[in-house]
C-alpha cells in the first residue's frame, strides 16, 4: 500500500528538531512573555491585547509571514481589574483568599457589609430570593455549599498517564449539543437569580469554589461580557477553606463583616475578537496553497497568568514553528500557526476562524479553503507531556500517526487511540470535515490544581515536558506538510456546531 | 517485678475514653472557636486572648477548677493587623499573594513604588546595601532566592508513617545550644541589615518563600515584637512563585510597581505573656497533692489560624480533660492541662511555666512542686493521628508505655521510641528533669503545607485523626494519675535551657 511507504516519517529531520530543542530551546523565554510579561489574557483585556501583539511582533522578528491579528467576530466587553482588595472586619481583622469574578460591576469604593450566607439551594430557588430580599440588603451574599474535603492529599496532586491508561483511553471531555443546551439555560437562571440579589440591593455575590485544593481559587464564569449584559453586581470567587471558615462562623451565631473594594476598567471602543496568525510559506510551489494548521488558545481566565491553561499549548506551538523556519527544513505545505481568542467562553476564536474561512455554520457550505487544509494539530491539555494523539474517531488515521509517532517512543509518546476528546478548539475544524486532533498528555496537576485557578503561573509549568511537546508537534506539522497528499477525512457531518449559542 | 504488675492498664476505663470519644466527641466544636471564631493567634494578639479566654471560659464550664490565665513573664507588643493589601500596579494590574510579617511596621496609607530585587547574597552583605543604599530609597525591596520546584507534586503532599519509619525513628527536631547560638547571631545580623535597608528610606522589605507549595506563603519572624524592638521597616512574606515572577520580569528588563497597605495597632499596654491553666484535683486524698500535666502551645503564626500548628494540640488536649471529668473516672493524682503562650518564639510559655513553678534558670534548684509533678504529656506535631511515644531518652517507661499503649494497637498506635524529639514544649519540662513527652504522630501535609503557612486553617484538621489522639491521650493521662508511683525520672542535667536568651 502506498500510505505505507509514504507515511515512513524522515527521521533525520525528526533527530534535527529534537537536537535543536533539546540545545537551544527559547520556551522559557516565550512562556515569561506570555505569562509573567502579559499578565492574565482573558478575552478582550488588556492582558490578552499584549500577549497577542507581542506573539505577532516576536512571530515577525523570526521570519514568519503574515503574522497579524485577524479579526473573528464579535467577542464583547474588554474587562481589566484596576483594583482589588477584600479584608475580613469583624468579628477580626484577616486578609480572605478571593479574586473579582471576570466581567465582575466595580463597587464603586470600599463596601463593608456583614456577611448573608445563602447554601445552592436557597440561590437556585428564585422564590426564596424573593421572599429574603430585605435580608439581602447592604449585605455580601455568600454562596458555598458542603467542604469535599476527601483524602486528595494522600494522592500526588500531578500524575502521569499508566501504560494501562492509555491503552483504554475512553472518549472524554466531549459535550454534547444537549450539555450545552442545559448550560444555556443554565445561565439564563443564573441571571435572572443574579438578578434578584441585585434587586435585593446586597452588595454582591460571592461564591465560594466547591473542591479544596489546598487555598487554590478557581475563578471563571459564564457571562457578563457581551455588550448587552448587564453590568450586574460586584462577584467574587472566594477559596473554599474561607468560604467554610464564614459559613462555620455565622452558623455559629458570628456576625461576619468583610469589606470589598473591586475597581475595574470596562470598554466597548473595540467589542471585536482577534486571533494570531502566521504562516511558514510552503517550499514547493505545487504545494504550498496546501495547508497544515497549529495552534492553542492565547486567552486564559483571570485569576493568574493562564500558564497551563494555555500558555503552555501557544509556546509550544510558537517553538514547533520556530524550529520549523529556523532549521530551514522547507517544509513543501504552507504552515500556518493560529493562537486563538475566546476558547475559555466557547471555543469562540476558532470557531469564528472556521466559519469565516471554511464553513457556513448554517449552509454546512465549504469553501475552497477547506479542501486545501490538510489538518489542524491543537495543544490545550496543560503543561504534561505528549503521550500520544486521539485521531478523533478517524481510523484511517491510526497507522500513519502510528508510524510518526514510533521515533518518539523514547520520550514516552507511543499511543494513537481513535477516541475523540473535546473541549478545545480542533472541535471547530473537526466540526468543519477538517482532520483535527488534540495530543494526548500527561495531566499532572492540571485537573487537581492549575486549571482556571489562581495558581496557574509559570512556575507551574514543566519546562522539559513542554520541549518534548515541541519536538513532536514540530515533527507531526512537518511530515503532514511533506506528506504527498492530503491527511484522510470522516465524512462531514453538517450539523449545529456544539457550542453554537453560547 | 512490681512495676509489670501495676503498669497493666485499666482497659475498662480506656474503652469507656474510647467510647465516649467516637460517640460524643466536641473536637468539631473546640477547634472551630479556637480557629474560626478566635482568628490567628499569634503571641500577643487579640486573637490569642480571644482564644485563651475562650479557653479558660469553657474549661470552666466544663467544671475543671482553678481555671485562669497565668502570667508566665515579659513578651512584648501586642500587634494586630488592621488593614491590608497588596496589588502589583505596573506593567499591569494583579493582586499578589502576600501577607504582612509579624510586627512589621505599617506602611501609613497606600505605599506606591518600584520593586528593586536583592538576591540572599546581595542581602547579607552590607557593603552591597551600603553602596546601594541610593538605588534602594522609596523602592519596595524583593528578597528571593531560587525557586526550588523539584518534583514534591508527583508526592502525596500527606503521608502516614510507614512500619519502617516507626522502626527507625531516630532523634528529630533537636536543636543544640550552638544552633540556638547561631540563630540568636543570625538574628542580629537581619536587624543590622534590615536597619541599612530602612537608613537607605526603602519603602520595605519582601521576602519570597522558598519553597514551592501550590502558592503558600509561610509567615514568620524572630524579631519585633520585644518592647526593645524597634518598628523598624513594613516587611512582608511573599508566595514564592509571585516573587518568582517579578523576578522574572525585572531580570527581563521591566520596571515593576506594587502598592502595599498595611496598617497595624501595636500596643504595649500589657507586655506580659499569659498561659491557660485548669485542673481536674485528684480523687485520692493521699495522691492529689501530685500532679499530671498535658498540654499543647495555643499561640500561631498570623497568616491563617493555626489549626494544626497548634489548635490541633489544644483541642486534643481539652478534649482529654472533657473526658476525663464529665465521665467521673476520679483521677488519683491531679491532672493540669495548660495551653501555652509564645512558643513560636522560643517555648516561651512554657519555659516561663516551668522556671516559675519547678526549676531555677541559673541555680538549677528545682522545687517540691517539682517533685509532685509526674509528668507533662505534649501534642504539637500536627493534626496526624497518635502513632507511638517518645520517651525522650528515658529506657525506664519503654516497658510502662508499651503496655499503655497496647490497648491502642488497633488504632495504629504501637511504636515507643528511646530516641528524642525536640522543639516544642516538653523540652522546658525535660530541662527542668520532669518526665515530659510528645508523642509520634503521623505527619500528614504539616511539613509540606500547613506548618506556619496561611495554609494552616480548619479544613485542614483530619477531625479523625484528632480523636483517635485525644482518646490515646486521655488515657496515657488518666493512667499516670493511678499509677501507685510517679513516672520514673531521668538524672537532672543541670545545663542552661537550650533556647535561653532567645
């Protein structure tokens, strides 16, 4: 069969790439720019606007074409903290573990005001909002259920992948269309109930995270920064161990105070979204209008730099392409390295991406380009090592990706399994009939501790598993670009994209 | 021989403690107003008198007699904190992880100003701060070292002790006379080099952590709160990977701001220190003039509420005494709890205690209370579970507590040690000749998390654990109160006490 002989990867220029990572590899440095220089990239901030525009100016000094920032759609708000500070008062003076939630109200100065404690099921009963809104006035709502205290410490907060793991890796992270249809509805509940604490005039809402994780914050949130969102009130995401402490004390029979001072700067001058792109030029003219994309998403949630969660995936995405141009190995197809706006809202950037380059989301209509993207290599699961690759239910995939993957067995990436994970953005071109796949990877502490928490910092990130990533992404985008055809394709499915509505 | 006979343990009564533990127990409730509700209880503070008069209020209600606070001699300032925050203001805006030190000086309002980074070496040499003495005026001075990431997270952060381990356990936590030496030199040296930072007009000093942990900060300090004490410079204890990365980006070339606010009340109304003591007396008429003590230190560091570092060894310790009286098991001998002050700074409390009631620091005469006292029983190692004893030293009770503590067998508690374990309160008790001892418990996540980190709160009690200690504890304690004899004692030593002078 010709595939097989085809897909026999060059290894000389493997062994090329991985001497030149493991020699003079720039991550370190790329990763300080994107974490520590930057600061948090949440979509539309101030934090994201730099890390994107050094990406492109850092994409350029290499000698990477095109490097630009390339609108995808309407994103919304830009929603930076100017200040921040939250204090216990009474019953005694002590500095609480809590950041401002993203797209969070300011409160307009310092608000001191006692603590009203409200458990999951008093804020999901609209009712009881309603019937308690003179007890919520002037006060700081907080929201925290039972402490899952468990026995997690006895277990190693990072991991890596067992052999038998990743022999029987299941299909995960996949939502279905019927998730996210309860996750709309969801945060239309969650608006109105906002809602009624706003009408209750308590000074803001408060949620306490649900798992500890050793004083970790885990700050997100849903909405907030469309243009037609309300402002709301002031919310914060508060660590569960403080959380407890003022549930136990009210329960108790203490008047708890805390005094709250959230500033921050929003604006609608520019309510566009924009990703990064930048392409390596193909080598052979017969080729180079093909295409072979990488990437991982720029934006990062608020609480800290958004190193694991996905610093690490755009680093190693900028080295893979780095190595690629300085090594002068002409790859034959265009490269094109793409850092995405939006994924933490819904895969925003590269759906906008896709649409506007490969597929009406309403005609399933694709267009030329389409036809000429091989595949779409993505790197979002944290700072682990590769392991292997999900073909993403494409079978015809297995032994081509097995071949490639065989030189990197020494580095512990051996596996391709045909299931499908999701939650990150080759979902968008997977929806688009385009081959797209997430590496599978050692997931540390990513699920246990980093992931969209305060400590997601540089300092969290394993340098050495990072240059190994970058080895074989450099490598996979290479032999796609040298391949003679085109990676095979499923069928195209024509459906509503999944997170379509978000 | 006639100790194997009496030394056979009352198993009726230690099943009638065990019962009463697992099917009453008020360790939920002890440690909430200890930790929750007192706040930190740093020596000195309002938290510590908040706590130890909660103390002395609920042994009282409990029925113990002569229960008081007692002054065990000078400390210094009371120091609270009244207000604080701390932001990184330039290049961007983020909240940082950080927590005033104890006794620093307040900052009178919002201090505004550059980060100059020092290196350890550049620290502890005073020509450098001479020299520099320009460079560091109106600045925010950044002390940090290298970050020390290995691999701790690939280990459980809480570990039991294995078999082995309790096999082997040799002498721990000992300090000499010349450590103690060393530190007190040391000491001088940071006053002298923190006086060249505050004679230069830095707005104050940070110090990072140095050790990687999921973003704790540990927070302590060796000076500052002696009357003598200068206010001295603000300072502030950092999260490592927070200083980590404003070094980072300072040795990248950008200019950092953060503004900090800390405002303190400090006091010196009252400098005396003040340990809590309560009694159960003894049901024998013959026996009650002697005495058994138990105990654990009540003060903290001021970062979190010292919930194993030492709520832990309080409430174990009220806990055992609950039991012993509300069962009505007549104790023969006097049983004295005490909950000390100021041992962070130097077993200060108890050596206070001690000097007062048995031994003279310079003379070494002890006194016929002295002799009365059987023996002091200590928890202070954390919220691990009870494994064993040591007997610091003393061969004569390896048969007696065996036996003790072979009714506990099925709760893990099996091993008693020759070997000695240091730095907590026993030590003032074994200085003055009197059988004194911590037991050996399970090390949990103390020295990786909790231990004077702002980690150290209620969610990180193992509630479990806790009472299979106070069960063991209650016993060992009732035991030696009916023992025919005192506890076999070892020759007084006559040496100056390890820690004088600190």
């Amino acid at each position: 069969m010709a595939t097989f002989a085809q897909d026999e990867p060059d290894t000389s220029i493997f062994n090329k790439i991985r001497k030149a990572e493991l020699n003079s590899s720039q991550i370190p440095q790329i990763a300080h720019y994107l974490t520590d220089v930057s600061g948090a990239r949440l979509a539309g901030s101030k934090g994201y606007k730099h890390a994107a525009n050094w990406a492109v100016s850092k994409l350029k000094s290499w000698g990477l074409a095109n490097a630009r920032l390339e609108e995808w759609g309407d994103f919304g708000k830009q929603w930076d903290i100017e200040d921040f500070s939250i204090t216990m008062r009474a019953p005694y003076v002590t500095p609480l573990r809590a950041y401002p939630t993203p797209w969070s109200a300011g409160t307009k100065g310092i608000q001191q005001g006692v603590v009203y404690l409200l458990s999951p099921q008093q804020y999901q009963d609209s009712s009881y909002l309603t019937q308690h809104a003179a007890d919520l006035k002037g006060k700081w709502v907080l929201l925290t259920g039972n402490a899952n205290k468990g026995d997690a410490k006895f277990k190693p907060a990072a991991e890596r992948l067992a052999d038998t793991t990743l022999a029987n890796l299941k299909d995960q992270y996949m939502a279905s269309r019927a998730d996210i249809e309860r996750e709309i509805k969801g945060v239309a509940l969650y608006k109105k109930l906002d809602g009624l604490i706003e009408k209750a005039s308590a000074l803001g809402l408060i949620i306490a995270s649900r798992t500890n994780a050793d004083g970790a914050v885990f700050v997100q949130a849903y909405t907030g920064f469309r243009v037609s969102d309300p402002e709301g009130i002031p919310q914060l995401s508060m660590a569960i161990e403080d959380g407890q402490r003022i549930k136990r004390m009210i329960s108790s029979g203490q008047q708890v105070e805390i005094a709250v001072n959230i500033k921050t700067q929003t604006s609608t001058a520019d309510t566009k979204g924009y990703n990064v792109v930048a392409e390596i030029p193909g080598a052979d003219p017969k080729l180079k209008a093909e295409v072979v994309m990488l990437g991982g998403h720029l934006d990062s949630w608020s609480a800290a730099t958004g190193a694991t969660d996905n610093a690490a995936g755009c680093v190693v995405t900028m080295e893979a392409v780095r190595l690629l141009d300085s090594l002068g190995l002409k790859p034959k197809r265009t490269i094109r390295i793409a850092l995405w706006d939006g994924e933490e809202e819904g895969l925003f950037g590269s759906y906008g991406y896709v649409k506007k380059h490969f597929m009406d989301s309403k005609t399933f209509k694709t267009t030329k380009e389409q036809s000429k993207l091989s595949a779409y290599f993505n790197l979002d699961n944290g700072t682990g090592k590769i392991r292997g690759i999900f073909t993403q239910n494409n079978a015809a995939l297995q032994s081509i990706f097995t071949k490639w993957l065989k030189p990197f067995a020494d580095l512990g990436a051996t596996t391709v399994t045909n299931s499908n994970t999701g939650s990150t953005d080759h979902i968008s071109f997977d929806w688009a009939g385009i081959p797209a796949f997430q590496f599978i990877q050692d997931p540390l502490d990513y699920e246990t501790r980093t992931h969209h928490s305060n400590l997601d910092d540089y300092d969290h990130l394993q340098m050495d598993d990072l240059k190994q990533a970058a080895i074989i992404v450099a490598s996979f985008v290479y032999q796609t670009s040298v391949r003679s055809q085109l990676l095979p394709r499923k069928p195209l499915k024509k459906e509503v994209f999944v997170f379509e509505g978000l």
